[in-house]
C-alpha cells in the first residue's frame, strides 16, 4: 500500500489527486445540502492563512499530528496497524503533565526532557503490549490497540478526577519551568499556542528519515513489513522487530502527547472520547504515503484543514466536521489509489497511442 | 433483594447490552466469512444509529409502539448503503481492507454529526420519542422460575438477534448460498474454478454485515441511549468485532460472546446494586470489557480460526 510502485511521478500523483478529488467530494456534499462550498473553502484557507495567530494553532496542531502520523507510519512499514495511536497520545499526555506537576522545582531544561521522556516512555510501554502479544501469542494488534484505547480514555478520566486533582475535571497547569513555549514564536504569532514541539517534530522528521533508511534496524523493520518469511529466512527476528516497531510508534505517539500537555494546554482535563489527533494521525500517515517529509505536509495540510474548520458554523453557515469528512474522504481515494493508478495507466497508454499515431 | 430478582437484573440488562453486539458480530461473521475484513462496522453502525434516531423521531406518528422495529430497519438500510462504499473500495479498487474500514470510521460520525447539525441545528438529537424499552417474551414469560429470570420484562432485540443467529448458522452451514460464501473466504481462486462468483459473494458478504451492523447501531440508539449523539456507538463496534473474534467466526459462537460482553458491560451501569460487586471502584467495571477481551483474545483462542484468505485482495482471472 504505502510506495510498492517505483514510478515516482505516479506516487507523487496519488496524494495531490487525492486531495482534489477530497475537495471535489466535500463541495458535491454541500451543495447537496444547499450550503457553499467555495465560500467554506475560502474561509477556512482565509481564516488560517491570512491570520498569524490561527496560522500558528494550525501548525500546532500540524506539530501534533506529525507525531502521531509518523508513529502510525512506523509500525505501518513493519506490517502493523496501530489504532491505538490515540489512546498512546492520552497516556503520554498525562504522565508527563503529571510528572511535571510532581517535580515543578527542577531546573527547566532538566523538567521539560524528563516529562517529555517520561511521557515517551508510557506512550511506548503501552503500544509494546499490543506488539508484545501480538508477537507471542499472535493476538490480532487491531483489536488489542482499540481495546487498549478505551482503557486508556477511562484510567486516564479516573486518574484526573480521583488522583491528580481533588475531583476535578481538570488538572493545575503545569509551572513556566515546565512550559514548551517559546517567547518569540508566541509574539510572532499574535499569542498562538505555537511552542517548542515544531522544532522537536522537525528534528524527529529528520531522524525517522535517517533511521528508516540508514540504520540496519531500519532496513529490517522494512523487510519484515514487507515480506516476514524471508526476514526471518534472512535471520532477523520477528517478535524483536514487531515489537520494537509497536515501541517506537508508541514512543513517537506518547511524545507528541506530551507535547499536547506541555505545549498545546498546560494541563489534562477529563475527555468525552479519544482525542481525535490520534485517528487523524492515521489519515496523516496514509496521505503521507509513509515518507516522513510528505507526512509532515499532510499534518500541515489537515491542520489547517482542523482549525479552519473552526470558521465554517459562523462565516459560512456549515457545520464544522465538513473538515472531518474532506480528510476522511482524501483518505478513501488514497486508500483507494489503484482507482488513480488506472486512470493514470489509461491516460498514459492513450498518449502513447496518440503520439504513435502522429 | 431476593435471588429472582437478582438474577433477572442481570440477566435482563445483559441482553439489552448485548442486543447491538449480537447483531453486529453476525454481520462481521459474514463479511469476515467472504474474506472481507469490515472494522468499518463501527462506523455503520453509527450510521445505523443516526438514522434510526431520525426515523424514530419523524415517524413515530406513523408507526405508533412499532416505531423502534422500523427504525431499526430503517437502520439496518442505511447500514447497507455505507457498507457499499466498503465493498467498492475492498473488492473493486483494491483497497486495504483496514484502511477502508477506517475511512468509514473517520466518514461515519462526521457524516452524521453533519446531518444531524444540518436536519436539528445541534450535535445530538435529544430523546426519542419511543424507545425498545422492556418486553415481555411471548408466552415463555410464564414459565414458572425460568419465565420471570429470562423472558419478563426483557430486551426484545436480544431476543431478536438471537434468532438472528440461529438464522445465520443455518444460511452459512446449511445453504448453498453459505457454503460458496465460505469457499471464497477460505480459498477463492478454487471457488472461482468451480464457476462461483467471488466478487458477488463478497458484495453479498459486506453488504450483509452493513445490514446486521446498521440494524446493530439502531439498536444501540434506540434501546440504550435512547437519542443520537457522537458518543452513541463509542466503541461497541469494535467490541462487536472482538465477539466474533472470540466466538471464532461462527454465528452462534459470535452471540455467545456478545451475550458475555453485554453482561461485561452491563456491570458498570448496574454493578451499583449487586451485592459484593458494589464495592469494587466503578473505573475497573468500566475498563473489565475491554481488558476481558483482550485476556480473552490472548488465552481462549488458537491462531488459526480465521478464514484462510481474509483480508486478502483478490484479483479476478480474465
């Protein structure tokens, strides 16, 4: 699914087509309830692009949601399907706003590492489970990651009310030692929640890249994704490398928890569901065709497309999860791209025809 | 509270917990039976949800007290309707069934939220004007001692997924229709020798488990939470899944394990006044569903019960 065809015009192809035909999807569907589609669009584009401060929530949330893309791209290569990526954001999320809150008084660069480690660690411990018992006992990591979301969502709401605060339905904020903002980024952008964690995910995007293609780990992650028997016929272990690949997609979903809690809100309060940069982290991914620079523009793209859709109920009349249905819809063709690779296909041997003809 | 009683606490509010899951796990039974993987229950049966909601509410003039069965055809329909952009997308355009299955979940809520906000102006719908509520079974309520604890003021649903199961044991072993369903899910290119249409099978497949899924989801809105709203399916999709999972891809085995979900699930809303139970924090009585399964996927069952070719694309000889 992500890039087994080498043709790389034809790879590049598939998400742009995908994203029109995305669009194309949405607007049918807005007409159809007589809304307007080019105002929605123009909107949300308008409201985002034009405007610093959203601008800068929006590539907050791109930050966020190129954490989760690339740890659901991870374990996508090794061969698995890692929908636990939300329930791994909530657990990093509120162990490292819980631990920064249980040491407020430690040096800031000594405190935000450690959160952040911290919440890494339980991100990566608890999506290790579903590859754990998936490599011993061959549970299916679908059902076990699902599984393990609801569980997550329903310790950490327990967590918030009974341990961390007094009953509460949210926690203190976290200490400035704690903080990941940024002084200069925040005045850049009119007071945006814009912080720290970009240039963590930059860096990340730059090391996943390294690792996926440079490292011998790496390569065998790949080769078991691609083809297990002959890994294993090649020497390299499966449990150790379905497990490392459960681990790491964790770590990097945990992380980008943590930097929701550090960064995005200071705090954890109770939620009604799991949070939603968990999925669209799947649909980030998916665009991103498992590349880590087309997976942080796809972040990009769907966080605008996430807080532009903020505007849609007041400026143009539409309900905001049009923007829900837009990536859910992007989704469906890329997913779908044998659809895109024929007509493609048809439109190149037509032009040979054409050409021969002349 | 004298023992009956006790008893028929339980074991009514088991079924009406497990009344969506049956009827959800038989859908996945026969999509997975064909070799298509449907995680996209989930999201029809959200769809299912909505539209027995809107149903519910519309209609009610006209159906009277049958309005909730109605609806959950109505339910089961649209179900069948989302279930087709599924068997496109698996069996025509070659898609991963998980990635399809999750563009629906990610569709699925969206969509109906947009409706929902489109047809009411808010994110749920408010109370429906009639629910499932409770029933009685009819004439087996009288049994003496059985008939108050299994049949007396009860879950009509359950009872109908259960014959639902029954029924669908019967299509998948002992029809023609059911042994070629199976034979493309175990092995399609054989059954494609033997002149059987894969690719009609598996629509056949899919498109049953939308209509179980969305009648599922109906259920769901209609007997448990009685109103629309985001949160209405929460999961129930996925844990019907794992229902079939653990009853190994058999109807009456998938309704087994969702009766033994439904009863996981109902501890957590009336755990409250069952003695010894009441004293156990309620956050572990909300979590015991989702760990029961996972224990239960890890321990009870053996590796290869799937069919042989799920999930698996299969690309027709010319």
């Amino acid at each position: 699914m992500l890039t087994k065809n080498n043709d790389k015009l034809t790879n590049l192809m598939v998400p742009i087509l995908s994203i029109i035909l995305g669009f194309i999807f949405g607007a049918i569907l807005m007409l159809a309830f007589g809304y307007n589609p080019l105002l929605a669009y123009q909107v949300m584009f308008d409201g985002v692009l034009r405007n610093p401060f959203f601008f800068g929530e929006a590539l907050r949330q791109a930050t966020v949601l190129t954490f989760t893309g690339l740890g659901f791209a991870i374990a996508f290569k090794a061969g698995f399907f890692n929908i636990g990526v939300a329930g791994q954001v909530l657990v990093g999320w509120i162990s490292a706003v819980w631990f920064a809150l249980a040491f407020p008084d430690l040096p800031r660069i000594v405190l935000v590492t450690l959160s952040l480690g911290v919440g890494m660690l339980v991100g990566a411990v608890w999506s290790a489970i579903a590859g754990y018992l998936r490599a011993y006992f061959g549970t299916n990591e679908v059902i076990v990651t699902i599984m393990l979301n609801y569980t997550a969502l329903f310790v950490t709401n327990y967590l918030i009310r009974a341990v961390i605060s007094d009953g509460g339905n949210t926690t203190d904020r976290v200490g400035p030692n704690a903080s990941l903002s940024v002084g200069w980024l925040t005045s850049l952008t009119n007071g945006s929640r814009l912080n720290a964690g970009l240039f963590i995910a930059l860096v990340v995007v730059a090391l996943y890249y390294v690792f996926m293609t440079q490292t011998t780990a790496g390569f065998e992650l790949r080769a078991v994704g691609l083809n297990s028997f002959a890994s294993t016929y090649a020497g390299m272990s499966a449990p150790k490398n379905i497990i490392l690949s459960m681990f790491i997609s964790g770590a990097l979903a945990g992380l980008g928890g943590a930097i929701h809690g550090l960064g995005t809100f200071g705090n954890i309060f109770t939620q009604s569901g799991l949070p939603y940069v968990g999925f669209n982290g799947i649909a980030v991914a998916l665009l991103g065709l498992g590349n880590p620079i087309g997976i942080f523009f796809s972040a990009v793209l769907f966080g605008i497309l996430d807080v532009g859709s903020g505007f849609l109920p007041n400026r143009a009349g539409v309900p905001d999860e049009m923007a829900e249905i837009v990536i859910a819809a992007i989704i469906f063709f890329v997913g779908a791209n044998y659809l895109i690779r024929f007509l493609l296909d048809k439109m190149k041997t037509k032009k040979t025809v054409t050409e021969g003809g002349e | 509270m004298d023992i009956i009683r006790l008893l028929q606490l339980i074991v009514s509010s088991s079924l009406i917990f497990a009344a969506p899951l049956i009827l959800t796990a038989l859908g996945g039974t026969f999509s997975e039976r064909s070799g298509v993987v449907n995680i996209g229950l989930e999201g029809i049966m959200v769809m299912g949800a909505f539209m027995s909601a809107i149903f519910n509410i519309q209609f009610v003039g006209t159906f009277g007290n049958m309005t909730p069965w109605v609806g959950m055809l109505a339910g089961g329909l649209i179900g069948l309707l989302f279930s087709i952009i599924h068997a496109v997308a698996t069996i025509n355009l070659r898609a991963d069934h998980i990635v399809s299955g999750t563009v629906i979940n990610l569709a699925a809520p969206a969509l109906a939220v947009f409706l929902t906000r489109a047809l009411f102006g808010a994110a749920q719908t408010g109370p429906l004007p009639r629910s499932f509520g409770r029933s009685n079974i009819f004439l087996l309520h009288r049994i003496p001692v059985i008939g108050p604890i299994f049949f007396r003021n009860t879950s009509g649903p359950a009872f109908f997924g259960i014959l639902m199961a029954i029924l669908s044991w019967f299509i998948l072993y002992k029809t023609r229709f059911g042994l070629r369903l199976r034979s493309v899910g175990e092995h399609p290119h054989a059954a494609e020798t033997l002149g059987i249409k894969v690719y009609t099978m598996k629509y056949a497949g899919v498109l049953i488990s939308g209509f179980l899924g969305g009648m599922g989801g109906a259920i769901q809105s209609q007997a448990i939470h009685n109103e629309f709203g985001i949160l209405t399916v929460a999961g129930q999709g996925f844990i019907a899944i794992a229902a079939m999972i653990f009853g190994k891809w058999n109807p009456l085995g998938a309704m087994g394990a969702a009766i033994f979900f439904g009863f996981a699930q109902s501890l957590a809303r009336v755990g409250n006044s069952i003695p010894i139970i009441q004293n156990i924090p309620s956050v572990w009585l909300q979590v015991l569903p989702y760990l029961l399964t996972i224990l239960v996927l890890v321990g009870f069952i053996g590796r290869a019960e799937a069919p042989a070719a799920i999930g698996k694309t299969y690309i027709k000889s010319k």
